[in-house]
C-alpha cells in the first residue's frame, strides 16, 4: 500500500467545484507523465548510478513528498466539499 491509492482521493476533494475538471485532468496526466519517466528512466539510472543508489535517490523523492504532504496538504476528514473549498482558498 502507497500513497497512489490516496491521490485519486485527494484529487477529487481537494479542487473547488469550478475548477475541478480542469485541476483533476492536470492530475492525472501529471500521474501518467510521472510514472513513464520512471518507468522509461529506471534501467539507465540503475546502470548509471547502481541500484542501491538509484533506490536511495527514490526514497529521498519520497521522503521530499511526505514533508510536502504533510506542511501543506490540508486534512479533509470529516469536512464537507464546500468546508474544504473555503479552508484552501483562505
């Protein structure tokens, strides 16, 4: 279990209604781009750089991603659409 799930979640709460559209179809192909450079990049970065390093080099990506996560991505639990609208565009 990762956080891929919990994004296609966040998406969908986290873009005001009129916005939504356009801001989850962003995401989406933000995902997609992001995985094919993964997915194309993995074998010459494991040869450049070895796999314990390039393994090394996805955990910091992560870790990154968790700070970013937790300093500003608002909690929507137990809120509703339009609460968590009016705590974002604060």
């Amino acid at each position: 279990i990762s956080f891929g799930p919990i994004s296609w979640l966040m998406v969908s709460e986290i873009f005001p209604l009129r916005t939504r559209g356009r801001g989850i179809s962003m995401a989406v192909l933000t995902n997609f781009a992001s995985n094919a450079v993964v997915t194309f990049a993995f074998s010459p970065l494991k040869e450049y750089l070895g796999a314990e390093n390039l393994f090394l080099l996805f955990a910091a990506i992560a870790l990154v991603s968790l700070l970013f996560i937790v300093t500003s991505v608002p909690e929507t639990k137990g809120l509703s659409l339009e609460d968590i609208e009016s705590k974002i565009l604060k």
